[in-house]
C-alpha cells in the first residue's frame, strides 16, 4: 500500500484519499486468518490507528452505501481485535508477580491514560469530584480506565465493573488482585447491562464503554435502559468519535441522548480516539 504522507503545511487529508487508504486496510485485515495479535495484525491495526487520527474534515453522514458498510465492518473487526490484544497482554500480565507495575507494556496504555486525565476533568469541571460508586460497563480484561481512575484521580472511590464475558473478567480480576488496596474498592462481574436494573441507581457516575452496543440501534437501547434505571441527578459518560475515527467505534450523537441533559461533548484532536461526552439523568 503506498504511504499516506501529510506535511507541517497541510491542515487536513482530503476525506477521498483517507478512505481510499482506508478501504485498502480494511480489505487486507478482511483476508487475514486471525486477529489475535501479531506483526501483520498489529502493523494493518496501526496503519489504521494512525490514519484515523490524521486532521480531516471527514462526516461520517457523507459517506456512501458502500462505505457505511465497510466501516461497519471495520469496526467489528476493530472489536475483536482489541478484545484478543487485552486478553493476551492481561493473561500475561496476570502471571507476573506484579501486574500493576507493568501496565505500561501494553501498546496503548498512554492512550488509556490521557483519555482517563480528560474525563477525569470534564467530570470535575461539572461537579464530579471523588463519587462513591462508580460503574464501569464494558471494562473488557484489560479494565485499564478504572484502574487509571482509582488509582491517580478517584482514590477513595468504589468501582463495580460489568462485562458480558467471564474470561475478560477472570483475568482482569487476578491483575487487581495484586494490589491489596484496590482490590477491596474494586469489583468485576459478568452481567448482560440490559439485564441490570434497580442496581444502576446505587451510581453517582456510570461509564459505558464505546464498544458497549456495537450497532446505533442497539446503543440506544442500552442508553435508554442505563437513563431508565440510573438515579436522578447521576451521571453518564458516554465514549463516542468523530471524523475519520467513526471508522474505529460507534457514533453517539446529540438526538441519541433522549431524556438525559447535555453537559459536555468533546472531541479530541490528539492521539486519544474517542470523544466524550457527558450526560446528566435530570432531577424531577
């Protein structure tokens, strides 16, 4: 594939050649035999990373038939690729004898760091400061932005932990059990989210990951049945993306967020992909 280049004078990639580039990544991680992490794996997943993160004026409501379907695709593939790297890194991670302090061996924990900084601060700057209870649905085995949260900005804060696959949460549980201090503020459970009701209202703050509702429809049902459960007045971080990275995660969009207030959007220009956005069950 011929190299994408950008230069210090060009502001943005023209959105036709970013998903002509795109599509050729797509059509190689489509023939692989296997997503679980590799030196082709990783290299196609990379490519990608960066060009979705490179300045463009990209809408995702622009794009054709054609495309929308390959991006939905992508972002499966995307899924299931980031599933295979947390479990393989968590699995080995949970084997030394200090997990905790080697974190920063996998490939994105910087990401997972500035992402946790910035919600962090949209969460303060809106009132959150050290909840008590705080959820995390979709932590996957590497529950990196809880661990992120509890241990540098919310440390005297409990986190309950939901995801659908018990083997991400058996291992993720073993890295958290290193650290006798956390392990006692954290917990993980293997729960489906639509099937947690009352139990949403002990919340001052629930996170919903971005790959939590792989599809629009099903991420409003999931929104509509956190907003019908949560308490009044809690808060709901919601991860999303913008531009070029709507080929990496869903889209949450303003229409989306029925029945919540609005309290912050923002979508990052960095190497973070996801945006943030911010929500508020009203008080009646």
């Amino acid at each position: 594939m011929a190299s994408l280049q950008i230069t210090k004078m060009e502001s943005e990639i023209p959105a036709e050649l970013l998903i002509a580039h795109i599509m050729q990544l797509h059509a190689s991680i489509s023939k692989l035999d296997s997503l679980r992490p590799s030196k082709q794996v990783n290299s196609l997943f990379t490519q990608l990373v960066k060009l979705c993160t490179l300045p463009s004026s990209l809408d995702v409501h622009d794009l054709p038939e054609e495309v929308q379907i390959m991006r939905t695709s992508l972002i499966s593939l995307c899924s299931r690729a980031e599933g295979l790297l947390e479990l393989e890194f968590a699995t080995l991670l949970g084997k030394t004898s200090q997990p905790m302090n080697n974190l920063n061996l996998f490939p994105y924990y910087g990401n997972y760091v500035l992402l946790a900084n910035l919600e962090n601060k949209i969460l303060n700057d809106s009132g959150v400061v050290h909840p008590n209870k705080v959820a995390f649905i979709g932590s996957g085995p590497m529950p990196l932005t809880s661990i992120v949260m509890a241990t540098h900005h919310m440390k005297s804060t409990h986190f309950d932990n939901f995801d659908i696959d018990d083997k991400a949460n058996e291992v993720a549980r073993r890295i958290v059990a290193s650290d006798v201090e956390l392990e006692k503020r954290m917990k993980f459970e293997t729960r489906d989210i639509m099937k947690v009701r009352e139990r949403l209202a002990e919340y001052d703050c629930i996170f919903l990951a971005a790959l939590v509702g792989m599809n629009k429809e099903d991420k409003v049902k999931i929104l509509g049945h956190i907003r019908k459960y949560m308490k009044e007045g809690s808060f709901l971080l919601v991860r999303s993306a913008k531009g070029a990275r709507a080929f990496l995660y869903p889209v949450i969009e303003e229409h989306d967020l029925l029945g919540f207030e609005l309290l912050t959007i923002f979508h990052p220009n960095n190497e973070v992909i996801n945006s943030v956005v911010l929500v508020r069950k009203p008080i009646f």
